[in-house]
C-alpha cells in the first residue's frame, strides 16, 4: 500500500489518523497529485490542505522512500511508496 | 563504532592539502573589487530616507522640494514600484508572498520597522543625496508598536498587515494575526512518553535579535541602458538569487538583469535578500546614469535581516539512565515586518539530533515592528538547540552522568527517525561525540579554581543541496579555469580548484577557479546553506569528469587505438592493455587543436544526498563574581567535516562559527528603546567579539565522508555557531549554580543573576 504521512496539522481532516493508505495495483505508479484526489475522496479538505493556487505549497518539500523529490505533484508514486510534505532545509 | 570507507577517502593527492588560495594576494594586498570599489566618470550617490517610526500610516509623502535641489537627478517612491500580486513563492530561503516584496524595499502606505525605506535618491555626491533626502516631507500617523514575538501573539496586539491571517501550510486562519506562520510535528503518544520518564524538565528559554555581523555593508551599484538592459553590481551571496528578486520586484524578465557578485566582505546569510538594487535600478533607470549606494552601519543594523528574536518552552522527559522518553516544544520565533518561515526550521532542528520517540513540536512566526529577519548561519538552529542541550545538561547532572555519554546514549544515527519522520542518512554524531571524548581538552583535569568550571555541548546543521552549475575549460598547456556561480564567502574557490585538480591529475596551482556572474555560468543558487563545497563541487567533479570523457577519444585518435582501450586512472590516461605510455591532461592539451579543437566540460547538477553536519564543543570558563564578565579559558571544537577538502578553510570554518556563537552567547543583542529603536547601532555597542576577546580554539575535525559527494563532502560552514550558546550557558551554570535561560548572558544579566542567587543588592543595570 502506498502511504500518505498525513502533516500534524492536518490530522484533524482525517479524524486524527497520522497516514493514510492506498492500495495500488503491482506495476502502477501515479502522480502523488492523483493519489492525493483518490485520497481526498474519503478526506474532504486534505488536497486543499496541501495546495495554493492549485499547486503544492510553495515550501514544501515532498519526501518519497525518505528521499526528497523536486517534482511536487508530478512526482509518480508506487504501491510501496511512503509520502511525507516537509519545510525544506535552506541556510545561511 | 565500525570505520567507514569512502572508496577514494585516503588516496587523494590534492585534496587536503593546504595550497594558498588564489585570490590570497588580492585580498591582502587591498586590490581585490568589493561592491563600494565600483566607479564610473558619472557616478550618481544613492540615499535612502528611513522611517523614523517602528510602525505609522504614510498619509502624506512630497519629494518636490528634493527633486528641485540642485545636483539632484532622480527621486523614487514606491508609486515607481508595479504592483506585485497576492501570490506566495519559493524564495529560495522558505517561502515568501511576493505582494509583500515590493512594501519592503519600499514603503507604500504603511511603515512596518525604524529604517523602512521611504523614498531614495541620486545625486552628484552622497552629501547632496542626504541634503535632498532631508528635504523630502512625510506625514505620518504613529500607531502603536510591538516588538516581542509573544507580545505580538497576544488578542489585540497591534497588527501589521490587517488582513494578514495565519498560513498553515495551505490554509489560511480565518482570524487576522500577526501569527504569520505555524508548523507542527506529531509523534508518537506524548502523555504516555512522559508517563515513562523518571524526570521531567519543564523549562522556558529566551534569545534576543542578533545580527550576521559582516563588516561590509550592504552596496549596490546599477547601470540601466535605454535598450531596458541592467546590470548590477552587488555584495551579494548569490547573484542569481538577486537577479530573480528584482527581477519579481520590477516585473523584468530574467534576461534583462545581469548581475555580478563582487567580492563579498561576509555575508553569512544576510546578504542573500535584495535592499539596495532595485532602488539602484530604478535611479539608474530615471537618471540615465549609474547610481551606487551603500549602507551605513546603522541602515545594516535597522534595515537589513538580522537573526530573529525567539521564545522556548520545552519539556523533556528522561528515565534514570538517561534515555529521553519525550519532549514538547513550543517556540515563537521573531519574523519581524513581513511574513517569513524560518520557525519551521526551528521546528525540524529542535529535537533531530536525538531519538524522542513521543514529541508534540508547535513553533509559530510572528510578525513584529522590527526588520524582517534573515538567515544566519544554521538559522534558527542556535535559537532551538539553546534549550534542548540546557535541559541536556541539567539532566546529566541530576543523574549523575558524564555530559556526553547521554548524548552518546541518546544520539541518531542512520536509520533513526527524526520528529517529522524522516530518516537520517549516514552521519557522523556519535563518532564527533566519540571524539570530543577523547579529546586532549576532555581528557585533562577540569579547572577547578573558584567559579570555574568544565561544560560541553553539541549543535548541528542539516546543510542543503540546490542547484549548481560549473565549467572546466581545459588550457591548450594542459592547465585549467574552473568557473563556477558560486559567489565566494569563505575559501570556497581554492576548493573548487582543488577538486578539480584531483579529478584531472593537475596541482591546485595549475587550476584558475573563476566565480562568473549571471551571464557567464548556468543558473547557480545562492551561496548558503553550507552547499557550496557539496553541491557546486559536486558540479566542478562532473565538468571535469566530463572533460576527460571529451578527451578519451583524442588520446585515442593519438594512440590509435579503440576509445575503450583508453582509461583515465591515477592522474593520466592510460592504455588498457598498456601498449602506450600513459599520457597526463598536460601532455594531451597541446595536441587537441590537432585532434578535434578545444575541450570544455559542463555540468549542472542538484544533488540530494546532503550530509548534515555535527560539532562538540568544550568550554573552561571563569565567571568574575563581581563584574559579571565571562572568561574562556579554553575551547575545543570537534566537528564532522566530511572530507575536509582544504584544511586550513575548514578550521577557518569552524573557528568563525565559534566566535560568532561566543559573541551570540555572551554579549550580542538589538537593544531597543520603549518605542522600538535600537539603540545600539554601531560596533562600539553592538558588542561582537574581536580579535583581543576571542580565545584560542582547538579544532579537532573528524571526517565522516558523505557517501552522496565524490569526494565524500560534507557542509561544515554553519554547524559550529549553534553549540557555544548551551555551552557556555551550561559553563556558568555549572561554575556558578545559576542557569540564565536569557540570552545574552551578558556581565549586566550574570551580575544580576548571581545577585539574585545571593539575595544581595547589585547597582541598577538593563
């Protein structure tokens, strides 16, 4: 199943469940966009958490199998896949 | 611990070593170019008019009188400025709403902070450009001022952007705050983690507004051609990232704007926001003529980016051997006149160095009447860490443990989660934790004189990645340039040629690094982050690389041979079944015109697996009981570094962060007066530590090689100013029996506190 870590502030959309999972069929990968709407189905709001304007939050970085992905929403995702929306590192 | 190898760590002919660096002689001699060096014939001087309120409405603003003054050729006001929509972007450091860029170099109906810009002009000399900013006449009207994150937060406290509501991530609060900004991480069941503890701490910590420090000011210098075009001149960390800030303020395409870095005199975050160069642009563009400006010591301190202000409220839990069993964090950070996210740094710092297997971790931005603050060496680490190590410390002396056995007990490693779940990839903490253990300064006797006293503690920082670009030219002698977009703060450009020496068998001496600007090197991101040496050496690696791959097939038309039979090993090409003599870069460059023309390689990268960095600091102190004065005695950093491509930089690193972590430990911050103003303005009482208050500081560097660089590198330049705060902190403490939670534990604040220990009158102090 892939899994969605779902941010802390946006438990209460899910009735307080930290992820949330969805089985995908062997071979298939789908944008982490199309799998937050198959989601978001069962979760009103959850999508809306997570974008502005129609896009990923600028700011937050997107985490697949604890590496980070550049592509946001396009990202394609598997059935093994674990997903975490994170602030990215920056510096000084 | 098991060693780890890196498969070319210890087999380097260049790297490590100590050549001098190539623009040595420049900086020494006072010839190298930095941003007030810039001059043209018909030079015109900026000036900024500055609010002289913390927070006030603009009712009224006429420049005519200051445009009627002779020598005067341009005036520009934030009715100049295009209107920028409501939209929020990645700036590269967080994210930002770019409506709010344009108010900040310009004030349209509202001053925010003391220092925010009004109006700006240009005249034939800098005298004549104050003359006329004075007769610029402004109605304001003074509204009430906070300056506090907690205050701030408060029901009714003043707000600054009215309609502002609270973003979390992407929602929007329904009620206007000045909470610009809330990030919140879950794990595991808190109350059960604390229902395990033995010990509890429940402390709540304090840290002032600092500033970077750098000592050249902010300078920038514009040239606006009638065809649209404009270059700038900047001190700048990153000149692309500068490009694309006044390039969004102005409404410009990219390719109208060429910037080019001068040499920088420090930076350390501040100078990656744009101040001065769209004012530049646009006197430039309504003079006809260059216009240069340079801020005062006192523009730096009031209207730049300082390092924010912060509230800490933290619990850890411990069982009696020292095992964390949770920690709740709640912190404020100061996000000054605009909205910002640096708190949600915070919020990935505060915990990560250690297991905690049931944290709750809400950190808030908030908006205040003071500058907007920026990045400052491993921003908003210091600020978080300050707290956590306190209590660390606390802990290992209710238990009766040694310091740093309860971070070795406590510490990640690989494979640990951190509070927002993800996973540390290969790092060196218990190794520097390890060596700071068995380092001399540990090892010997702790001073035990009266009010003296032994403490440690650690900090890090996760370094970043971003974006690169670096060509290797290959000189028809065989030797070679290196130019890269990675503007130069701290020894970097000696690096990048190290690396490429290595990579092509040739000696730092017979590589030219180059930092190009915005039209002669692919797009490079700013110089922070501690990425450079990782990610634009990662850059310089695969140009050279590539060049060699260019080479192969000359070498083979040379030899005649199949390009497979050709390898480049061991600092020459080789013949596979050696039927050749091998073939240095130096010999074959003479033959390229012959063999297909000149060899350049390219490379642009975004590497990912970063190295996060960690430090261990030791500190002796004596604390004068009746001055309050803080004396070292002794200090040892121990820091992971990676592969320490140029030693003595790398020490250079260290040292450096140590300092400014004294400075920001012991005597640094923004004084205000009752209605906002900093009042401490200058260097004199800006107190940062000089060369007669820094101690001599060991620096032990422990090299943990990053699997994800070629060379194993690891960023080193942010890490080390975040212990000296707890360390010092934990120091008095531990030589006097009093833990001042506020920072800056200052003579005045230790005075008191030992007062208030010792229940004795002390004269009045702030």
């Amino acid at each position: 199943m892939a899994t969605v870590h779902v941010p802390a502030l946006l438990r209460h959309l899910t009735g307080g469940a930290e992820s949330l999972h969805l089985t995908l069929p062997a071979g298939e990968r789908i944008t982490l966009r199309a799998l937050l709407e198959r989601l978001s189905a069962d979760h009103p709001g959850l999508m809306d958490g997570l974008l502005y304007q129609g896009d990923l939050m600028p700011g937050i970085a997107v985490i697949v199998d604890n590496d980070q992905s550049l592509m946001g929403l396009l990202t394609k995702v598997e059935d093994s896949s674990e997903i975490r929306f994170v602030p990215p590192i920056v510096g000084g | 611990m098991e060693p780890f190898s890196h498969p070319n760590h210890g087999k380097y002919k260049v790297i490590g070593t100590r050549p001098i660096r190539h623009d040595g002689e420049d900086k020494v001699t006072g010839r190298a170019l930095y941003g007030a060096d810039v001059s043209f014939p018909d030079l015109l001087h900026g000036f900024v008019l500055r609010s002289p309120h913390a927070h006030a409405r603009i009712r009224k603003l006429d420049t005519s009188k200051a445009e009627a003054l002779p020598g005067v050729f341009a005036v520009t006001t934030a009715v100049d400025l295009p209107r920028l929509d409501d939209k929020i972007v990645s700036s590269g450091e967080g994210m930002e709403n770019q409506k709010y860029l344009s108010d900040h170099i310009l004030a349209s109906d509202k001053a925010l902070f003391i220092g925010h810009p009004i109006a700006a002009v240009a005249a034939t000399d800098p005298w004549i450009a104050q003359e006329a900013v004075a007769l610029i006449e402004v109605e304001y009207e003074v509204l009430d001022q906070v300056t506090d994150p907690d205050k701030a937060m408060a029901d009714g406290a003043p707000l600054l952007h009215e309609k502002m509501t609270t973003t979390i991530l992407g929602q929007k609060e329904a009620k206007p705050s000045n909470i610009c900004n809330h990030t919140r991480f879950e794990c595991g069941d808190l109350e059960a983690g604390f229902a395990e503890a033995d010990l509890v701490f429940d402390r709540e910590f304090r840290t002032r507004t600092v500033h970077q420090g750098y000592v050249e000011p902010h300078t920038a210098t514009a040239l606006a051609r009638s065809d649209g075009q404009v270059t700038v001149w900047s001190s700048t960390q990153g000149p692309f990232r500068t490009r694309e800030q006044v390039a969004a303020v102005l409404k410009r395409d990219l390719s109208k704007i060429r910037v080019i870095p001068m040499e920088i005199g420090g930076g350390f975050g501040g100078k990656i926001p744009v101040y001065l160069e769209p004012l530049a642009v646009l006197l430039s563009e309504k003079s006809g003529r260059p216009v240069k400006l340079v801020m005062s010591r006192a523009d730096v301190f009031q209207a730049s980016g300082p390092a924010p202000a912060a509230v800490s409220k933290l619990k850890l839990g411990f069982k009696s051997d020292g095992t964390i069993t949770a920690g709740k964090v709640w912190m404020a950070y100061e996000a000054g006149a605009f909205p910002g996210t640096w708190g949600s740094t915070g919020a990935l710092c505060v915990l990560a160095p250690y297991r905690v297997p049931h944290a709750l971790v809400d950190v808030y931005d908030v908006l205040t009447n003071t500058p907007k603050v920026a990045a400052y060496r491993a921003p908003s680490s210091p600020q978080a860490l300050f707290g956590v190590e306190s209590i660390m410390d606390e802990a290992a002396q209710e238990l009766g443990l040694d310091p740093i056995d309860l971070r070795l007990k406590n510490g990640a490693v690989e494979g640990d989660s951190r509070v927002d779940g993800q996973k540390w990839s290969r790092i060196g903490f218990l190794e520097t934790l390890d060596a700071a253990k068995n380092s001399p300064h540990y090892k010997s006797p702790p001073p035990s004189g009266p009010n003296q006293a032994r403490a440690t503690s650690i900090g890090y920082w996760f370094n970043a990645g971003m974006q690169s670009s670096a060509t290797v030219g290959i000189n028809m002698d065989g030797t070679a340039s290196v130019v890269t977009g990675s503007v130069d703060i701290g020894g970097s450009r000696a690096s990048m040629a190290i690396m490429a020496a290595e990579t092509l068998g040739l000696s730092a001496e017979e590589v030219r690094p180059v930092v190009g600007d915005t039209e002669s090197i692919g797009h490079t991101d700013v110089t922070a982050g501690s990425r450079t040496t990782f990610a634009t050496g990662y850059a310089v690696y695969m140009a050279a690389t590539e060049a060699l791959e260019k080479m192969r097939p000359r070498v083979a038309k040379l030899w005649d041979c199949p390009v497979e039979e050709v390898n480049f090993e061991e600092g020459a090409f080789r013949h596979a079944k050696g039927k050749h003599d091998p073939m240095t870069v130096r010999e074959v460059a003479p033959k390229l015109p012959m063999t297909g023309g000149p060899v350049q390689g390219q490379s642009s990268v975004q590497p990912k697996q970063v190295g996060a960095s960690f430090a261990v600091d030791i500190a002796d102190i004596e604390v004068d009981p009746e001055t309050g004065k803080v004396t070292i005695l002794r200090y040892t950093v121990v820091q992971d570094v990676g592969t320490a491509i140029h030693p003595a930089y790398v020490e250079g690193q260290m040292i450096g962060g140590t300092v400014q972590g004294i400075g920001w430990a012991l005597n640094e911050e923004y004084v205000r007066d009752e209605e906002g103003r900093m009042i401490n303005t200058g260097f004199l009482d800006y107190r940062v530590p000089t060369a007669l208050d820094a101690p001599d500081i060991e620096t032990i560097m422990v090299e943990v090689p990053n699997p994800g660089h070629p060379y194993g590198v690891r960023g080193v330049g942010e890490t080390t100013v975040v212990p000296p705060l707890s360390t010092l902190h934990n120091a008095i403490a531990r030589a006097t029996g009093v833990r001042i939670r506020n920072l800056p534990m200052s003579p005045p604040r230790v005075q008191a506190a030992l007062a208030e220990q010792t229940a004795r009158p002390v004269p009045a102090s702030d």
